[in-house]
C-alpha cells in the first residue's frame, strides 16, 4: 500500500520543482502535476510529485489522523 503525505511548499524553483515541509524535514518535489500550487499552499506528495492542492485545514486534519496511528507521516 502507498501512502500520499500532505507537505507546505516553502519554496518555488525555476525547473518545475518546489521545496517542500514536513515535520520539519525539507524535500524537494514536482509540480509538474499541479503547476498553479504557490508558496505555503499544501498538496499532496506521493514519489516525489506534487499530486494534487488542499486546504491546510484538510492538511492538518490528515496530519493529525497519521500522528493517532503512530505512524509519523514522515516515515
């Protein structure tokens, strides 16, 4: 089973890429799929691509669900 995390973008980049925070880890990720996504929107990131836009509330609230399974949306 794959899991999609939530992450903010914290930086955009020229090349199509943008840096990415989660839990305090930075990653760096496409946007290929969702070239509208800006500084401190929240998508979606599965294998390194931005998937998809969401809301931070929506963002919290999955973050949230990850941290009650202890499972750490990081590992």
């Amino acid at each position: 089973m794959c899991l999609a995390i939530p992450a903010r973008i914290i930086a955009m980049r020229e090349d199509g890429l943008a840096d990415v925070e989660l839990e305090g880890v930075t990653k760096e990720v496409s946007l290929d799929l969702v070239p509208e996504a800006g500084p401190g929107d929240y998508v979606i990131v599965h294998v390194g691509y931005a998937l998809s836009l969401l809301s931070e509330e929506e963002a919290q609230r999955t973050l949230a669900l990850f941290a009650e399974a202890g499972t750490g949306a990081a590992a």
